[in-house]
C-alpha cells in the first residue's frame, strides 16, 4: 500500500482551520440527503430494509427513486431506518410542524410490494 495513509492521519496535518472547514461541509451534507444516501449512511442495504419492510429489494429501489410518494410509505422507510419522520412548514417567520400525518394510516393495497 505504497503512497497511502489512514484518513486520521492525514487529518492530523491538516491546519485547525480546514478540519473546522471539512467538519462544516460534513455536516451540511449530512444535514440534506436523497433517501438511498441517507439508507448507505445509516449502513443498511436494500436487502435489510426489505426485510424490516416486509416487501421484496426491487420495491425499496423504486421507493428510493420516487419524486413523490405517500408519506405513510416516508415515514415506513424512515422507521425502518431507525428514525423517525417529522414534518415542518417553514414559513419566513415562524415554523410549523404537522402533526396530522402521524395519524394516517394508508390502506394495505396502497402499501409497496
């Protein structure tokens, strides 16, 4: 492995200015992911995820590229993940979170397979 060093130990050289610029952009991309990020970041694979789903690996892999979906299917996935989905209006002055999504319960023929 000629010519390669451990991340921690680049890091060390690096100048206290740019390890708070790095930990910065870290956390901006963390903050603002797409959901197959977000599922590689929580270290799941669409296998586990189908499982904890109850739905076959190509149903989490359409769910993963939809522009839009039920939201009871969001929240099913972010659960799965670990988490938990809240909903907030941001408006310039004030913001809001919704609270009556997490009484929706969709029908089981409306659920990904």
């Amino acid at each position: 492995m000629t010519g390669r060093r451990p991340f921690d130990e680049l890091r060390k050289g690096m100048a206290p200015e740019r390890r708070t610029r790095n930990a910065e952009a870290t956390k901006a991309m963390l903050h603002e992911m797409a959901l197959h990020e977000l599922r590689q970041a929580r270290e799941k694979s669409q296998e586990e995820l189908a499982r904890d789903l109850h739905v076959g690996q190509p149903a989490v892999a359409r769910l993963e590229r939809r522009a839009d979906m039920y939201v009871s299917n969001l929240r099913r996935y972010i659960e799965a993940l670990g988490g938990k989905l809240e909903i907030t209006a941001r408006f310039p002055d004030a913001s809001v979170s919704i609270t009556n999504f997490s009484e929706l319960a969709e029908p089981e023929e409306q659920r990904p397979a």
